[in-house]
C-alpha cells in the first residue's frame, strides 16, 4: 500500500538553519534506511506559490503567502507501508524527531494488484 | 483503544521494529534463536501492557529495554548453571554493561551493522535456500509464521518447522553472529541478494486470486533491498538488484489484462508503468554504475536491460542495439540458455530476424531448454518474419504443444494458423 504524508507545520519567518536541514536531512535518510520512503519533498516559502480556485465557473488566484493558516504544508513523503497502522507508525517516527507539526495520512489509488499467470518470461 | 485497534497497532510496530530489535539482542546473546525468543517475549508484555497505558512514543526503546532485561536475566541463568568464575565474571561485566548503556544510544550506534549481521546469518549457506527464505522474512520482513505460509502456498507447520531446523543448524554450526569480510563477503553477499531475488520473483509470478500475500512478496522484497542499499552502499549489485527490482515492480500495472490476461511487455500500456519505481530504479542504476563503471555485474546488467525498455515512451522507440550490447555483457558474465535466446531476440529486433535466427539456431540443441515452449515459439517468430511460413508453422504448433498455459497455447496455435497465406496474426 502507498500512502501520502503531507507535512504541515507553522509556517516559519526565517530559512531553516543548517542544524535543522541537518537534523531533517537525517530523518530523511533515516527513512531511506528503512526501505519504505519512496519519494520526500520538501516545500519552499509559501510567498512563493499561490492558490488557484475554480467557484461556481469562477477562478480565482490568491498569491502566498497564507499567513491566515496557523500551519502550512511543509512537505510530502510517499510511503510503502502495509497497513494504515504501520503508516501512522512511520508518521509518528519522523514527527518525534521533526517537531510540532502533522503528518495527514491519505492512502493512495493503486489499480487492483493484478497478477499474472506463470509465463517463464516475465514481461 | 478497543483491543483489536491496539493489537493492529501493535502488529504494525512490531512489523517495523523486529527487525532492528532481534539484530541488537543477537549480537548480545550471539545466538539469533535466543534473541528472536527475547524479542518475542518483548512483544508479548507489549500486547498486556500497551493496550492500556497506551502505545509509548518511542515503541522500539521500550521493546529494547524490555527485551535487554530479560537478556540479563538469561545471562545471569547461565552464568549460575556454568558455575565458572571465569564465566561468571565475564557475565557480569556484561550485565554491568548492559546496564550502564544509554539504550537509545545503543539502538542507534550499532544497529546498522546489527542488520547486516543478521541478514548475513540468515542467509548463511549453511542453510537450505527455503530455509533462508523463510528466516530472512521472519526476522528481517518481521512475517509471521502464517503470513509466510501464505506467501508461498504451503502449510503453516512446515515454515514453523523449517524455521525451528535453520535456527538450530545455525546454533550447531555455532555460526558466528558477524559480517563477513574480504574475500568471503562476495560470496556470502551473492547469497543474500539470491535471496533477496527469490523472494521478489515468488511475488511477482503470483496470478490473480492468489492471496494478497503473495505479491506482497515484491513489496518485502524491495524493501529489504533498499535497507540493504543502504546498509552496503559501495557495492554495485546491491543497487543493480534493487535497480531490477524497482523497475520490474514499475510494470505491475501493466502486466496483467482486463480478463487476467498476460500483456507482453512490447504489448503494455505504457501509461500505466510506475514512473515513481523508474526514477528510482534509474536513481539505484546510476549508482550501482558509479561504483562500478562498466563492469557491471549480472544485478545490474538486467537492471540496465530492463531500464532501455523503462526509458522508452513507445515499443518502437527501443535502443535495442544497446540492449544487445548488455546481452552481450551479460552472456559473458553469467552465460546461461535462457540469457542467450533473450539476447537472440534483442538481436533479431536491432540487426533483423535472420541474426536472431543464427543465434537461436545455435541453442537448439541445448539440453536445458528442451521442453521449454519460448525457445520453438522464438524461433517460429524469426521464420516467419523471414518469410519460411511452413517451417514457421511447424514451430508454432511445437511451441504450442509445450506450453502449460491455456492462453498461450491459444495465442501460439494462432500465430500457426496465420501462417497459411502467410498474412499477419491477430495481436494479443
């Protein structure tokens, strides 16, 4: 199974220090370690992106930063885990280590584990 | 918490934690039976105490904690039952030691090269390969007895029985609880990567309906490869394998039809390829090529085979000259039947059916792939293509009669019967 982890933690005035992209680069290779982070992202600023809504035929575009959420999406991982408990595990390993914050958990479409029959060479 | 939640949790800490935890308790005990047995009387004050006071936030410290106290206590018996000073002091200082170690440090120090000790036991030559199947999942994977039943279709008491026989032929052969160096760690590693392999091919020759188990396998299988990349990350085949496996594991999607069907990889619906496990397998092959340069090992020759087909967008634009190029590598390495008609097909495709038919024509005569249907099935493909309906025929209808499979005794029988009027066959 895969699962999303998007990261939301209070949005920062200042760049990380070099302690802490240390500290989150270890988690991060911690992860790695255990063979079940499959991809990690992290976001920059959010004065440098936007958010793009379509309401009733309308869109609208509001530039960051979002200083109205108390917390802001700091990142992504995508998860190999095998049940949603195993996930919640990982989401809490990394949440010690990282800081206040949270980890939503949403577990991702896979098309069904289709299978095939034997054949000698696997295509 | 009901207790089924607790127990599900439990279950999911324990499936990330075992591992980590039976690798530091062996390396104090020196016997990987006796530590999985602390380990699991760990999970079971685990299991009365947690559902209550709750699951702490540092699970793995406190099974460690738990499980070392009785590793002191086991210590402590022998100590008593040997009645040796020698030994006794000894033991003490090793219950002084344990005692004194600030336990998270303890974890965090050594458990990397725990890990290894522990893959490198489990998959000792000692053991029968099914045995090292079956230990490797148990105490790396952190499966259940009845998870790896399942798995591999056989009946719970013999994994249990096989798994009591390994860990007792290992206690006997008084196998040390280490890494091996030098020399002997090529060896040895080949070993685990076979291993490692095995277990992958066995999920991902699972059909559908089989249990969820089984093509769970890939998944157990990637991930160990992936601690393992980790864990050795300057020798080449340990990227190749996980490079293989990643990109093979890309095309589950694809591989299977609406009705079940097979779906050849020239056939696939390439949107449906994983481009998540590619960047990856492309990522573990750039590394296993910078340690290596071009002398890659078998691991990553296939990897760097099935990474043209995973860098293709359409079948047609294979660089099948390059794929004939690590055939030919790869022939060298590890030559074998099966390798030589793979690379007689990624030749016909780069230099045309007749140089494809050259090279087939050299292995009919092979033992090992008597009976084997791709071999008359290949050869058919090459005939036909050059025009030699009636000899294409002739091999088709050979082919078909080997195969086990119904689809693909249908899709051959078909290809024989277009080959009267010589007009193209219906695709799959």
């Amino acid at each position: 199974m895969r699962f999303l982890s998007i990261y939301k933690t209070a949005e920062r005035s200042v760049p990380p220090s070099q302690e802490e992209m240390a500290k989150m680069g270890k988690l991060v290779e911690e992860g790695m370690k255990a063979g079940f982070l499959l991809a990690v992202e992290g976001c920059l600023p959010s004065a440098l992106g936007a958010r793009v809504r379509l309401s009733n035929g309308k869109l609208t575009v509001t530039d960051g930063p979002f200083t109205e959420s108390k917390e802001v999406v700091g990142g992504l991982a995508i998860l190999q885990a095998n049940s949603k408990e195993e996930a919640i595990e990982m989401a809490k390993q990394f949440l010690v280590q990282a800081g206040d914050g949270e980890c939503e958990l949403r577990q991702l479409f896979e098309a069904g584990q289709n299978t095939q029959a034997s054949m000698t060479a696997n295509p | 918490m009901t207790a089924t939640d607790a127990h599900r949790e439990i279950d999911a800490v324990w499936r990330i934690e075992s591992p980590r935890l039976i690798a530091s308790l062996a390396r104090i005990v020196r016997d990987v039976g006796v530590a999985e047995d602390l380990a699991q009387d760990a999970l079971v004050a685990a299991l009365e105490q947690w559902p209550q006071a709750g699951i702490p936030d540092k699970p793995g410290a406190w099974l460690m904690a738990t499980a070392k106290h009785g590793a002191i206590d086991l210590l402590r018996r022998r100590a008593l039952l040997e009645r040796k000073h020698e030994e006794l002091g000894r033991e003490v200082e090793a219950q002084q030691e344990l005692a004194a170690q600030d336990l998270d440090a303890a974890i965090d120090d050594n458990i990397g090269d725990d890990l290894l000790r522990l893959m490198f036991t489990a998959c000792h030559p000692a053991l029968s390969t099914e045995a090292r199947v079956a230990l490797t999942l148990r105490l790396l994977g952190g499966l259940t007895t009845q998870e790896i039943a399942r798995a591999f279709l056989v009946a719970e008491p013999t994994i249990a029985q096989r798994i009591v026989r390994a860990k007792r032929t290992l206690a006997e052969a008084h196998v040390p609880f280490e890494v091996p160096r030098g020399a002997e760690l090529a060896a040895r590693l080949s070993s685990v990567l076979e291993v490692v392999y095995l277990i992958f091919n066995e999920g991902y020759t699972a059909t559908a309906g089989d249990d969820w188990m089984r093509p769970a396998l890939c998944e157990d299988a990637l991930r160990l490869g992936r601690i393992l990349a980790e864990l050795l990350p300057t020798e080449g085949e340990v990227h190749g394998l996980v490079a293989l496996m990643e990109i093979q594991a890309s095309r589950s999607r694809a591989r299977v039809g609406p009705s079940g069907e097979p779906v050849l990889l020239l056939d696939q619906n390439r949107a449906h390829w994983d481009q998540l496990l590619i960047r990856r397998g492309l990522a573990a092959l750039e590394r296993a090529r910078r340690l290596t340069g071009d002398a890659l090992g078998p691991y990553a020759l296939q990897a760097a085979i099935a990474a043209c087909h995973a860098r293709a967008c359409t079948a047609a634009e294979t660089d099948w000259a390059r794929i004939v190029a690590f055939y030919d590598a790869l022939v060298r390495l590890s030559p074998s039947p099966i390798v030589e008609l793979n690379r007689a097909v990624a030749v016909a495709m780069a230099f045309g059916p007749a140089a494809g038919l050259e090279l087939v024509d050299g292995l009919t005569a092979e033992p090992s792939l008597r009976g084997y249907h791709l071999l008359p099935s290949v050869r058919g493909d090459f005939l036909f293509k050059l025009g030699r309906f009636s000899e294409a025929q002739a091999e088709f209808r050979r082919a078909a009669s080997l195969t086990h499979n119904a689809r693909e005794r249908e899709l051959l029988l078909s290809r024989a019967r277009a080959c009267v009027g010589g007009s193209t066959p219906p695709q799959p």
